[in-house]
C-alpha cells in the first residue's frame, strides 16, 4: 500500500516537473525564439501559454517596447564655420524581427544600442559639418532630427531595429568658445552702439543747423515784409498830408476873400474834401 502510493507520488512530481519545464507563458510584450539544440526552432509572437519538449528546447524573450538609448556624455561636433558646439541627443528604438535582431547582435540590447548610437553620431557629425551655428541651434534643427532618424532607420533595418525618434536634448557652445563669443559680440554690441550714438550726433546737428537757417530766413523774410508794410504805410501817410494841406490852403484861400458861408454849407463842402482825402 505505501509503495503504490510512494509510488504515485513520485508519478505526480514527476508530471509537474515535466509541465513546469514544458510549459512558458509569452507576455503580450514580448517575443520569444525556441531553440532547439542551440538552433533556432520558432518564433512566437502571439501571447499565451505555451509549450515545448523539455531538455533538448529552450527559449528566450526579447522586450518588443520602445526603447531609449541616451548617451551619457555630450558629443563633440564641428560646424561649416569651424566651429566646436556639444551635442546632446537620445534615441527611441524598438525590435521588429527578433530572428534578425538575435542573428545580428546575439539578441544583446546593449550591443545594438551601441550600434545606433555610432550611426546617429556619424550621421549628426555629417549633418553639423553642413551647418552654421545658427542652423543647428534653431533655424534647422527638426531638419536634422528627421534627416538623421529616417537614414539611420535605413541602416539598423537589416538588424531588425526599427528607429522611432531622434531627439536632440542640448546643443550647446563649450566654455571656451562661449566665453569667445561673448566677449565678440560686446565689442560688436559697443561698435554699433558707438556708431549710433555718433550718427546721432551728426544728425542733431544737422537738424539745428537747417533750424537755425530757416530760423534767420524766416526772420528775415519777417523783417522784410515789415519794411514793406510801414514803407507802404509812409507813403500813404504823407500823401495824405500833402491833400490834407493843399486842402486846408483852399479853404484859408476862399475865407480870406471875404466869400460868407453858412455853417451848414461849409460842412456840406467839408464832407466831399474829407471822402477824398481819406485812401
């Protein structure tokens, strides 16, 4: 009795070890590859439970999400103008075929990733030694990123990569050449400053010398027409006088002759005397 159920026991065990080494689970996340003796065997892509011959199979998964590779330190590049700028820049990628991405990289994440990143440094070498600082900076930066994405995603393809983004984080000037910059644009800052200041100077006194030559003209031509008006009213003044006395004379003349006039009729002569002397 106790052997048939020494032995029954043993039977069970016996079974659940078979399963546990039969038996594997596929996340909806991962790919697996079975290998049958060191080759590869399958390719499973649908998740689930699944199952293979125990002792002579054997799997391994592969992560098929995305992927970021930052580089830990700021790559050094040289633009069209000569000049040194530290670019910063990661990398989203993830596995397509892992039957290519295991036969290329021996199915290591960090070997392809080193692989990607020397060809994105390679092409961003490329891609600066196009440019100005400006451009990279900011005029043509999304131009780089999707040049450098599409070209390295030609490239890694046959590894069984797909490239999702390429970012650059930080493009920056080294401490250097910052400090070279700046002190370039103070002086130039101070040279355009200076040259304002002096072309408004020049301009100041242009205007007060057109001010104060239309000020003298104005006065002038002021003065002039004064000169006018009062000879004008000179002239009329003593045309007057000269009719007020031939006038005056006539009169004396007709009351010296003795010729009686009333009051009423020595006004009534007056007013056309007057309306002629008057202008």
């Amino acid at each position: 009795m106790s052997n048939r159920f020494g032995v029954g026991l043993a039977t069970i065990a016996g079974a659940l070890i078979l399963v546990s080494l039969s038996a594997f689970t596929v996340d909806q996340r991962q790919r697996v590859i079975v290998f049958q003796l060191g080759e590869i065997k399958e390719v499973i892509d649908a998740p689930g439970l699944h199952f293979k011959w125990p002792l002579i199979q054997n799997v391994r998964y592969f992560d098929t999400r995305i992927l970021t590779w930052d580089d830990p330190e700021p790559q050094r590049f040289i633009t069209a103008e000569n000049k040194p700028v530290l670019v910063d820049a990661f990398v989203k990628w993830r596995i397509v075929d892992v039957k290519k991405f295991y036969v290329s990289v021996a199915g290591d994440e960090i070997a392809a990733a080193r692989r990607i990143n020397q060809t994105v440094n390679g092409l961003l070498r490329e891609e600066f030694g196009k440019r100005t600082v400006h451009d990279v900076v900011s005029g043509e930066r999304d131009d780089i990123m999707n040049t450098v994405r599409e070209r390295v995603d030609q490239d890694v393809r046959s590894l069984g990569i797909r490239v999702v983004d390429v970012r650059l984080k930080r493009v920056d000037l080294p401490q250097e050449v910052s400090a070279d910059v700046y002190r370039r644009m103070e002086s130039e800052r101070k040279r355009v400053a200076s040259e304002l200041r002096s072309n408004g100077s020049a301009e100041a006194e242009k205007i007060r010398a057109d001010a104060d030559k239309q000020r003298e003209v104005i006065i002038a031509e002021a003065y002039r027409d004064a000169q006018r008006v009062k000879g004008e009213g000179d002239a009329r003044a003593a045309a007057i006088y000269a009719r007020a006395s031939t006038c005056w004379c006539s009169i004396r003349a007709r009351s010296s002759s003795g010729t009686s006039r009333t009051s009423g009729r020595a006004a009534s002569e007056w007013a056309p005397l007057s309306s002629w002397l008057l202008p």
